[in-house]
C-alpha cells in the first residue's frame, strides 16, 4: 500500500488503506468547508462568498497514519471486482429489461414524466386561419368600405364572408372572415370620410394571417417518446388538444438501511452514530425521477433484512452497509438465500469497491451499496442511475468533461470518483473526498472520473452529473452537450 503523496487535504480514496481518507485533513476550524483541491489562497481567480468560504487555507499536510494492518495477515474477502464502466453497462442494460407500459397521466400530473409515446398533434395548429394582430381584415385592394357590424373578436363564431372592397375590424387570434386577403394593424391604417378605410403602407396578399397548420398538421409527431415533460411541453400538448399524456411508469424504490450503529436523531454517543444515508438517498432518488416507496431502518437483522428484500414491492431494492465480509454483513448471504442472482459483485471503483448489482425474482433488483457514506454515493452513480435512468427510459447520461485544475492522485488499478467544483473553465477537485466523508461531495458540483494512474493538471476528465447541478458553462467550453434535467 502506497502512502498519499498529493496535495494538502487531496484524499486519494481507497488508495491505500480504506480508512476513509487514508489522509486525515486538518483539524476542523481551518475554515475550510469542503476543502477546495490545490494550494488555497493562490490568488487564482476563485471569489465570491462561496469561493472564498471553498478556498480558505487547505488542511494542513498530515502525516500518514501508521499502517494498521500486518501486511503478512490474511487478505480480507475480496469480490471479483467488475470494471467500472463494465459495471455501469451491466447496471443499463438490467434496468432496459423488461420495462412497464407507458401509463395515462392527467397534463397536470405530467411534469417531470416521460413520453410513453411520440406526441402527435390531435389538431391543426392553429386550428383555424387566424388573425396575428388587432386591426382590420380586408378583402381584396383598398380602400375599403367599413362594415361597422361586422367586428370580429377572438373566441366568436366565424364571421360573415368579407366582400371584395370591405373591411371589418378584427382582433388578434379571431378567425378570419373568409374571402379576406389581408389583416392591417390598426396603426398602419386610418379611416377616412365616408366610411372608407386606407392603408398608410403598402399591403401584402396574406399578411399578418396565420394560415391553418403553420405550426402543424393533425398527426404531425410534435416530440418523440421519451421526451422530458417541461412546462413548455405541457403548454404544447394543451394546445394540441390533450388532455391527458401517455407517459413512462416511474421506477419504484425502495431504501433499506442497515447498521445497528445508526441513530435517526440527536448526535453521536458511545458508539453510535447518525444514519446519513437515509436522508441522502430518498431524496437523491426521487431527484433521479423514482418514486421512493419508503427509507426503512433494518438494523443488523439478518432475518429481518431476508424479509425486506423478498417482500419488496419496489422495482429496485436499495440497501446500505453490510455489503461487506463482516461478521454482521449481511448482504450476500441474505441475496443467497432469496436465490439472487449477482450481476456485479464488488466494482473496481474507489470509494465503493464492495458495491454490488443482483436480479431478485419478478424481474426486481437490488443494489448493495456500501456504508462508507460516499461510498455509497459512488455505488449510486455508478449502479443505481444507470439502471434507474434505463428503467425510466430516458437515455443513457453523456458524462460532460473539463480540464482539471490540480493534479489527482489515481488508484494503480481501479477508477476513482472524486467530488469537484466548476471554476471558471476547470474542474477543481475538493478534499474531504475520503470513502466516510460527505462533506466534500455536499460542496460539489459532479464527481470526475479520474482514470486508474491519476491525472495530470490540465487532464480533460469525465464529470458525473449531480440531479441537482446544471452541467454550467463548463460543457460548453469542452464543447459536449448538458444532459437533461429532471423536473421531480
Ligand atoms: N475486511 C474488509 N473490510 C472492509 C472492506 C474489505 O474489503 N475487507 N472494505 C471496506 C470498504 S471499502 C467499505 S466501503 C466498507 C463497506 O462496508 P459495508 O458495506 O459492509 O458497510 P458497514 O460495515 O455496514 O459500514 C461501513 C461504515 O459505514 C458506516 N455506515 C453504515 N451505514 C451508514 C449510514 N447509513 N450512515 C452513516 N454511516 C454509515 C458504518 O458505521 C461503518 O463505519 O467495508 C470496509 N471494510
Ligand atoms: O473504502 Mo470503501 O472504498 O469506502 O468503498
């Protein structure tokens, strides 16, 4: 095991002892929050409160902490580790099988959900000839004579016929008279004596009408399925004539926390300590588009843990803790005994490598995701969003990518996923990265991938997206696309 050796704070999780943060940062009170990456105070750009409050001194360098393990001792249970981007397309394709029917939905039920179909126009848009502006409808050369009985207002029923020579006032969106030629705006015309109307300005056969069908026909296909339902698509289905839209099932959830060590409230005492994960995950999933069905306490409960697991109704099983080989690890004989099948058992991936992907019967699944808090959050990106995002049947995420600031020390073998910032047009890697640390990913803006090997300043790294972080103009600099945003 190879001793840190990267800047102050730059925790190379899982690189060494899995201690969480083989690196301790400074004492608490160096006024750092998060632990922005890199030599703090550089005078490099960073400002405003929450620059300021990221950049304050980095911890200060610590010792490495004496080796706790005998290296001649026995090696811990080890899984067959899965490659990480391996891993993420077992996780895909588990979630592409076997998806529910797209399900009816009122509109107003229907933001956030996905289009269980193409969406295709029920009606003509506009529906009918239409005026774009309040002024006069005409028919044929001017001047006109004015029909002063004859206004036409948006809503009524459709006016007479307009002869050639007349004119009759009209408003905007009211339906144009047939045999009129032309709408002027009030301000473009005058009227004269006798009842005549002329124009101040040339007219044109057509203007300011819109013709029936400029924006579509009956059964144009307005969005393809899959599409995000956004306000504007719910403004556009009405207009289209829905009233309800055909959209995909949302994915169900449901969260099991184990650990006998966890308490829901209050702070730490003699040993025990406060369940971060059920407050993380409910909401993170929801985010991701699911219907979280319920966060349940399980303890360190074997029998307990078997009942939860085969009496889910949820589409997806989430557990934390116990993915490990300790003595009240209960996951993997829990999954034996339902007959489980493992698609992935432990992932070459740091934090998280005892994270693990089974097929429960009826089609479900369970991720196992270890208890080390981000731990559990790199087995929630790499497990859970795929196989939620392919259930869901929005397509695969396109990880954005930015140069990072810093050097990133690497794991010789596996992948690292590391929080960061976005600064101007870098990616900036935050300390308190350590496998049982959440304070650095709560400052994030993404995870990056940092390739087994590390990399170098100036690297272009891929970015994990977080539910709840625009990718920023920072897709835009390394010039890939934003991945779409969830509106749940
Ligand atoms: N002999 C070995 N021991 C461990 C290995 C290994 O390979 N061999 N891997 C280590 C790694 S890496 C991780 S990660 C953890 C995974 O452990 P489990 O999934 O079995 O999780 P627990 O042992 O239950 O908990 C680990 C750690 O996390 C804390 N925890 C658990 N749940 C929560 C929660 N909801 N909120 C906050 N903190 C939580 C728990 O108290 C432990 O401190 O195993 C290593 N061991
Ligand atoms: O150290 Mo473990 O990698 O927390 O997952």
């Amino acid at each position: 095991m190879t001793p840190p050796t990267s800047a102050p704070g730059a925790d190379p999780a899982g690189t060494t002892d899995g201690n969480g943060g083989a690196r301790t940062p400074g004492p608490a009170g160096t006024g750092d929050p998060a632990g922005i990456g890199g030599p703090a105070g550089t005078g490099d750009g960073l400002s405003g409160a929450l620059d300021d409050a990221l950049a304050l001194q980095a911890p200060a360098p610590a010792t490495s902490p004496p080796p706790d393990r005998d290296p001649a001792a026995p090696r811990p249970h080890r899984h067959h580790a899965t490659p990480w981007p391996e891993a993420r397309e077992t996780a895909r394709r588990a979630g592409g099988s076997g998806r529910p029917a797209p399900e009816p939905v009122p509109l107003d039920a229907a933001l956030g959900r996905l289009l269980g179909g193409t969406l295709a126009a029920l009606t003509d848009l506009p529906s009918f000839d239409t005026s774009a502006m309040d002024g006069w409808a005409v028919a044929g050369p001017g001047p006109w004579r004015i029909d002063e009985d004859g206004a036409v207002l948006a809503g009524h029923a459709r006016a007479a016929a307009l002869g050639d020579g007349t004119a009759v006032r009209i408003a905007t969106g009211a339906r144009i008279p047939s045999g009129a030629t032309a709408v002027i705006r009030s301000e473009h015309a005058r009227t004269g004596t006798g009842g005549r109307l002329h124009a101040e300005r040339e007219v044109v056969p057509g203007q300011d009408i819109r013709p029936r069908g400029q924006e579509c026909r009956t059964g144009d296909p307005l969005l393809p399925a899959g599409a995000l339902v956004t306000p504007a698509v719910l403004g556009l289905a009405a207009a289209a004539g829905y009233d309800e839209l055909l959209v995909l099932p949302r994915p169900t959830v449901e969260v099991l926390v184990l650990g006998d060590e966890l308490l829901t409230s209050g702070l730490p005492h003699e040993g025990l300590i406060r369940d971060a994960l059920g407050p993380l995950l409910g909401p993170w999933l929801q985010a991701l588009g699911t219907d979280v069905l319920g966060t349940r306490r399980i303890g360190d409960d074997a029998d307990a843990l078997y009942t939860a697991v085969t009496g889910s109704a949820a589409d997806l099983v989430i557990t934390t803790g116990g993915t490990a080989a300790g003595p009240v690890d209960h996951v993997h004989p829990v999954l034996a005994k339902a007959g489980a099948e493992l698609l992935v058992d432990g992932v070459s991936v740091r934090p998280g490598h005892p994270m693990l992907l089974a097929r429960l019967a009826g089609g479900r699944h369970l991720v196992g995701l270890p208890g080390n808090p981000l731990a559990a959050v790199s087995g929630l990106l790499t497990l859970a969003e795929p196989l939620l995002r392919a259930r869901s049947g929005r397509p695969a995420a396109e990880p954005y990518r930015g140069p990072v600031r810093d050097e990133v020390q690497g794991h010789p073998h596996d992948t690292r996923l590391v929080p960061v910032v976005h600064r101007g047009d870098h990616l900036v890697p935050l300390h308190y990265n350590g496998p049982a640390m959440l304070r650095g990913i709560a400052a994030a803006d993404g995870m990056a991938v940092v390739p087994p090997g590390g990399a170098r300043a100036g690297d272009t790294l891929d970015v994990l997206d977080l539910p709840w972080s625009a990718p920023m103009a920072l897709s835009a600099v390394a010039g890939s696309a934003p991945t779409g945003a969830c509106f749940t």
